[in-house]
C-alpha cells in the first residue's frame, strides 16, 4: 500500500492511498473534511503525514501501516491540533 498528498487541478489538498497490488486510489483525508472526536467536530485546515515533513524526516516514521491506516497530524480551523489515525 502506499499513501501521499496532492493536490487537484481544483486546489483541493488531500491524501490519497492505493490498495496493496496497484488498486484505484481513494481518498482518505481532505482540507475541509469535518472529524468528530469526543462528540466535537472540527475543520480540517492543513495536515501533514507524520514522517514527511522537513522536522518530521529525522526519526524516518512509516506514516502507514499493513492494515492500510495512516497516521496524519491535523490543524483544524479553530487552531487546534491533533494526531489522526485514519480509517483503513
């Protein structure tokens, strides 16, 4: 499986994910999807996939795993932040 960020040709920033074997690419998180946690939902406003930003490179961490979640940092509109572990 492998996972990475894009951008569309409509300026929608997302991540993307292809199944194991060269399946079609899905969607898994976007700029403006909504995420509720504890029964709060927020505005995703930026992300980054752990382990692929400049700071992040150092400690080299797999940012998806065999089952297909991938771990993702979040900023939501609000200011807060978070760890995301997405749905396989």
């Amino acid at each position: 499986q492998v996972a990475f960020s894009a951008g569309t040709a409509g300026g929608v920033s997302g991540i993307w994910k292809q199944a194991a074997g060269g399946g079609a690419l899905s969607p898994v998180l976007k700029v403006g999807d909504m995420i509720t946690s504890a029964g709060v939902s927020k505005t995703v406003a930026a992300f980054v996939m752990i382990g692929t930003a400049t700071a992040d490179r150092l400690s080299e961490v797999t940012s998806v795993d065999a089952a297909g979640h991938v771990l993702v940092f979040v900023t939501y509109d609000t200011g807060d932040t978070g760890i995301v572990l997405t749905a396989p």
